[in-house]
C-alpha cells in the first residue's frame, strides 16, 4: 500500500513539474517525450533511408513562447549526416512555424537520408534545441531507430551468371559419307561392266581403303539404294528398282571383297523424285522453276509424271539431261571422322593455332582457363574469319573480367540481337545506368535478360516485380528477392543447392527472421570463408540480437 502511494505521489510530482514548464525545464523533462519510428530498425531501400518519425509531446511540455529546432540525424560508421530541421513553436510565437498547443500533441513526419557506406551500422536520433527570447538551450539527444538493414545489397549482378558466350558448332565427330555409284540403262536391271569398272566406283574402293588405314576414321556401316527415274509409271518403277537393288548387291558384294564393310543394308527406292528435283535445281534449264513448282502442287506420282510431261518443250531436256542419272544403285559407306580432342585442340592453339577453323577455335576458347588466353583465341577467330560469335565472346571475356569499357567498344563490333542488348544491359548496369540497363533488357526479351532485370528492380526497391520475375527460378537473385518480400518458405525453396559462402549467408539471413538461432550461427560460420562477408556479419543488423 505504501509502494502504491509513493508511486502515485511520484506522478503527481511529474504532471506538476510538467504543468509549470518553462524553456530550461523543457530540456529537464525531455524524459517525458516520447519518440517511435516506422519501420523500427532503418532499412536502406533504393539507396535511401526513408522512415516516418513519430513525437509525442505531453501536456504543458512545449512553452508557449518557445521555438523548438529537431535535427533529425544519422549517426554511422564514419561520419553523421544531419537532415533539415523541423522547426515546432508555442502557441504564443507569431511565427509560421507547426504549434504544438500546450495541452500537448502527436506529430509524425517523415525523415529521408541518402545512403553512404557505413551507414549499415547507425542509428537514427533527433537532436534538439529550444529557442526563448535571446536564449537557446540544447535538448537531451533521443535515440529513434537502430539500423540500417542493407539485405538488399546483397544482390548479384556480377556478368558471370547474367551472360552467357555464344556456343560454338564443333563436331567432335564429324560424319563424312562417302559413295560411288552404277547406273542402268532404261528399264533394265543388268550391271554393265563398264559401271563396275567406272571412276566413281574405283574412288568408292579407295575411300574404304583410306578409311581402315586413317585412326581418326571409323567405318559404322554400308548402304546399297537402288532407284528408277519417275518416268514410266510407278508399279513398273517399283518392280524395276526392286530388281536393281538385287543386282546392285551383288555389284557391290563384287567390288568390296576383301574390304572392311561392316553391316550392309540393302534398299529400293523406286521412283526418285527427291533425286529428280535436286537434280533440276541444280541444273541450267530454262523452266526449272515451274518443274519444281509443279512437283510441289501434285503428290500423286502419276499426276507429276503428266504434267511434266505436258511441258513438251522442256521434257526432251530432261529425258536427255536428268533421268538417266536417276536410274542407279548408289553405294553408300557411313564413316565418323573423330575431330580434335580438347587436349589436342589446347596443344594446336600453343603450336600451330592456324589450322584450326572457326569452330575449332571458338571451341578452344572454352577450354582454356585464364581470361587472357580465351582473349587471344577469339582475337585470333575475328582476325582469321571475321567471326561475330567470336567477338560477341571476347565482349563476355571483358565482362566477365570488370573490364566493361572494352566490353563496350567489343560489343559494337558485334550483330545486335537478343544476346547483344542483354550484354548491353550488363555493362549498363554495372556502370550505373540502370535505365540504359532496363532498356537493353527489354529489348533482350529473353529469360537472362528477364533475370538481369529483375536486379535492377531490387536495386530500386521494387521487391514484388523482381520476386515476379524470377519465380521459379532457383538462384541466389531469386532467393533474395523472396527474402525481400517476406516470403521465406519460398527464399529456402529458390537457394541454389551450392556450398559458397553467400548462399550460407543468404540462409543465415532468413534463419536470423524466423528466429533460428542455431541455424544462424552454424550460416554464419560456413558464410566466414569468405573474409567481406565475416567483416559485414559484424555489423548487419540483420544480426543484432545474435551477437
């Protein structure tokens, strides 16, 4: 009972010392006002402090003739950065200045600060001083807020995983088919000696030859096609074309005994009308492009036979010209010639680097580690074969490396297309024109750019468009921006399964939100390896009440 009146005679004491305030006893009873902040710990966002400060002055605190100066300040690592004064006066004052009426007041206003390093370990304070007549008098300093939280910075927009090089073609196995092939006379299915004996079958002889002497050569098997000309009906053709497969199969069982022949497979064709219109397109004749045209307006055999018929002044030309080169057995040896392999290809570019052709090279600049070898080999691929690929990657070399002034100058030698504007964009951004960025972005319009878009969103706080964005994804960018818009079970969901220590860092961070404190601590240990990040922990807030 005697605690109870002790403290309420306190109170009394109070609300009297208050009731008779004057400018000194403003300063005395600064205790009694009471301050808040929204949000409650800073958060930098865009590269500013934003917050809504919130001041209640209690009744009979402000003189009436007083003027009250608040210098909201943050106080950091490094320095202090003091915004404008808001200025308060009693009710007496004439002056334009916000009252506050001596039966006290609730005011609110907003507070905004440009970021500078080492504001990620601040606080917010409102320093003040009272102003009567001639004399001022400086007000106890009040802490507002703790801060800043920087989470944001953490985003990645280094070039490694927002632009990719352009593929080379390189065939580590290169098919190379060779054949020689026979030819009938009209509507026979006899092999004339003369065609055994014929060039085109000796150089077959000697490809099969060249080809179980050559290491980097492997024979995987043969072909006998036979084929009649699309002349004559097409049961007649068929029925023809059976029979020249038979012999054609003995032809070649003929010239290929004692060679390397693999499994043979035998065809008939018949009519060769994918033949005849290769060979008319290729050919001098004046209405080639009505013949074509005519066998792509009929599929009935019969029908295409017609009208090509019908164009009596060009058919005596194609009796004469074409169709006795349709009416064959081709022989057909498939062979893979095995390409340079990555340990030859390095030895070539060190030793004889101007054998290799443009895919070789582009090739080449995948295997080699140090950026300034991949620099040379494209240098020497855009030199040799005027290679746009090549100077698209040398671009990335310079992008990958920091160097985005050369990037830049690179990439205007290049064709602009989607990979082009999203290169662009990278530069861009990592120089500082985010809307130059955004802009080359969307021109991109693909799925890296759409990604390196979304940085530019977080780097200016608009968190739900870049969670949008890289929905689904699984990256630290993307984790990140679900850990920005609060939605933690989703930032766990899109961590990339990685053992880097950003990613612990990231993990530590939605552990630290959720309360976790056994999986901070055992985050932040993985995250230590890498030395930026151990020094951050120090001072993120994100950690505070870990520490």
């Amino acid at each position: 009972m005697k605690k109870s009146i002790r403290l309420f005679s306190a109170a009394v004491l109070g609300a009297a010392a208050i009731a008779c305030s004057s400018p000194e006893k403003m300063a005395e009873q600064a205790e009694n006002v009471l301050v808040s902040c929204d949000p409650a710990v800073l958060e930098v966002k865009a590269g500013v402090i934003d917050a809504n400060v919130t001041v209640t002055y209690p009744a009979d605190y402000f003189h009436p003739k007083a003027i009250l100066e608040v210098i909201p300040v943050i106080v950091y690592d490094g320095g202090e950065a003091k915004m404008e004064s808001y200025f308060f006066q009693g009710t007496k004052v004439e002056d334009n200045y916000e009252v506050v009426p001596e039966e006290g007041a609730t005011i609110t206003k907003p507070v905004h600060f440009e970021y500078a390093e080492g504001m990620e370990n601040c606080h917010l304070e409102l320093r003040g001083v009272v102003k009567y007549k001639a004399d001022k008098t400086d007000l106890p300093t009040k802490k507002v807020a703790d801060g800043a939280n920087t989470t944001y910075m953490l985003v990645k927009k280094d070039a490694k995983a927002a632009v990719d090089f352009k593929a080379d073609n390189y065939q580590e196995t290169i098919p190379m088919p060779v054949e020689g092939q026979i030819l009938y006379t009209i509507n026979s299915a006899n092999v004339r000696n003369s065609e055994i004996k014929s060039q085109s079958i000796k150089d077959f002889q000697a490809a099969l030859d060249e080809i179980a002497a050559n290491e980097r050569k492997t024979l995987t098997g043969t072909e006998v096609v036979a084929y009649a000309s699309p002349d004559g009906g097409e049961e007649l053709n068929t029925k023809l074309s059976d029979k020249r497969a038979k012999s054609a199969e003995k032809a070649f069982n003929k010239v290929t005994k004692g060679k390397e022949t693999g499994e043979t497979s035998v065809k008939s064709v018949g009519q060769d009308w994918e033949g005849f219109q290769e060979l008319v397109a290729a050919s001098d004749i004046e209405d080639k492009d009505l013949i074509i045209r005519v066998l792509s307006m009929y599929s009935d055999p019969a029908v295409r036979e017609n009208e090509i018929k019908n164009m009596s002044a060009v058919y005596k030309t194609l009796a004469d010209e074409v169709l006795p080169q349709l009416r064959r057995g081709r022989f057909i040896a498939n062979c893979e010639y095995q390409n340079y392999t990555g340990e030859e290809l390095i030895k070539l570019v060190d030793e004889n680097i101007d054998v290799l052709d443009e895919e070789a090279l582009l090739r080449a600049a995948t295997l080699v580690k140090e950026p300034a070898d991949k620099e040379a080999i494209y240098k020497k691929a855009v030199e040799k074969y005027n290679s746009n690929r090549a100077q698209y990657n040398l671009a990335v070399v310079y992008i990958n490396e920091g160097k985005f002034e050369k990037a830049d100058k690179a990439l205007d030698k290049c064709e602009q297309d989607a990979d082009w504007n999203n290169a662009k964009g990278v530069v861009a951004l990592n120089t500082g024109d985010e809307a130059a960025a955004s802009k080359y972005f969307a021109a991109a319009g693909n799925a890296t750019a759409k990604a390196n878009e979304a940085v530019v969103d977080i780097l200016n706080g608009r968190y739900e468009a870049a969670a949008a964005k890289l929905a689904g994804q699984k990256s630290f960018n993307a984790a990140l921006a679900q850990v920005l818009v609060k939605n933690y079970a989703a930032a766990e969901a899109a961590l990339p399964e990685c053992d880097c220590a950003c990613v612990a860092y990231l993990k530590a961070v939605i552990a630290a939100r959720q309360g976790k404190a056994d999986a901070v601590k055992a985050n932040l240990e993985a995250a230590s390896k890498c030395e930026k990040l151990a020094k951050r922990a120090e001072k993120d807030i994100e950690f505070a009440q870990y520490r």
